[in-house]
C-alpha cells in the first residue's frame, strides 16, 4: 500500500468509532474535519469522497474511499488482524461479532439519527416531535434487546476488545447514561470499560469531553 489512511470525520460523530479503532490497532491517520453545512462540505471537496454528506468517510492508502462506519471497522479489522479488534474472518465467533455490529448500526445508529434529526425523516413538520419520541422509544427498546444477550463477561463477545465494544461504546455516548445505568447497566459497564482504555481514552476526550 502507499500513502496514508484519511479519516474524514467530525467531533461527536460517528467517526468516533474508527478514530478508536485505528487508535487501538496503533495505526497512524490523517483526521480531516468536515463541515457540518452541506454547502461547505461540498466546497471542501467532501461530496466527491461521500455523496450523502454523511461521516464519517475513510480514503484508503490506495486513493479509493468507503462510507459506513461499521464497514471502515472491519476493514481495519481485517487489514490489521495482528491488533485482534475481530475474530478471525470465516469463524462462528466472527459471524456473531459482525450480526451483533450490524445489529447496532441498522437500528441503535439509525434510530438515534431520527432522534436527532427528526425533520428529516417526515415531510410534515408537524410530525416532527412524533418522530422524535418514536424513535427514542425505538432505541431505548432495542438496547434493552441486546442487554439481555450479554453475559457477565468484560467484553460483548469476546475475551478481549473487539469492534462490537468500540462501536457499542461509541453509541451509548448519545444516550441518557442514567437511563443506560439503570436498564442496560452491562452495556454501561462495558461502555466506561472502553472509554477508559489508554489508547481510547483520548479520542473519548475528543469527541465526547
């Protein structure tokens, strides 16, 4: 490979989770800040590397760039397999580990997005606040879904960190950590576990104060 990984991203974002990971695999990137305007992204030349607009974006030593933060997770899962953030590929751990992934994106990622930015997911205004309080309800049910998965092991599938944590980490930084304490209080322990971490606990600081 030539060139350097190029993380385009934001504070509080979900580039968090692969900061964390390239941090945890002891991989040195380029962080490069988007503007939170579209319009500004666009002159900034982010549109051409994302369409959506969304981070995060991961340009890859090779020129080519992927969007999704779970896929830029497995990606340096795979392309650093030394560091161990995923069972290896092809094995029954790893099928969980990556359903368990998936399973947060499709519905805690997406769910907080509609919590956050309930406008854009009606066309009514007025159904904005309804939106809101679904969605809320939404994430809130499909933490408490997980929860009841885990076992009183330190990390969510594995005997050591793995992508899951990290990402699983990053989500319950948008959530009420009173609530998360009182009806997850296994996701909230696995969650402060990761932010402590010391190659973690300054992309923490970042992003989340």
């Amino acid at each position: 490979m030539t060139g350097r990984y190029k993380l385009h991203g934001r504070k509080g974002t979900g580039s968090a989770a692969p900061e964390a990971a390239f941090a945890e695999a002891g991989v040195d990137i380029d962080l490069i800040d988007v503007p939170f305007d579209r319009a500004e992204a666009e002159r900034a030349g982010y549109l051409a590397i994302n369409p959506r607009g969304q981070v995060p974006a991961l340009v890859l030593p090779d020129g080519t760039a992927i969007a999704e933060a779970t896929a830029i997770l497995l990606h340096v899962a795979d392309a650093f397999p030394a560091a161990g953030l995923a069972p290896p590929p092809g094995s029954f751990a790893r099928a969980h580990h990556d359903r368990w992934l998936l399973f947060l994106q499709a519905n805690i990622y997406e769910g907080e997005l509609r919590h956050y930015y309930p406008d854009r997911y009606t066309a009514d205004p007025a159904c904005a606040d309804a939106v809101e309080r679904a969605a809320e309800e939404y994430v809130k049910r499909h933490y408490e879904l997980y929860e009841a998965t885990l076992g009183d092991t330190p990390f969510a599938c594995c005997d050591r960190l793995s992508m899951l944590d990290i990402y699983l980490w990053m989500l319950t930084q948008w959530v009420e950590a009173d609530w998360l304490a009182d009806h997850c209080p296994k996701i909230k322990r696995l969650s402060d576990r990761v932010a402590q971490r010391p190659l973690i606990a300054p992309v923490h600081r970042a992003h989340f104060g």
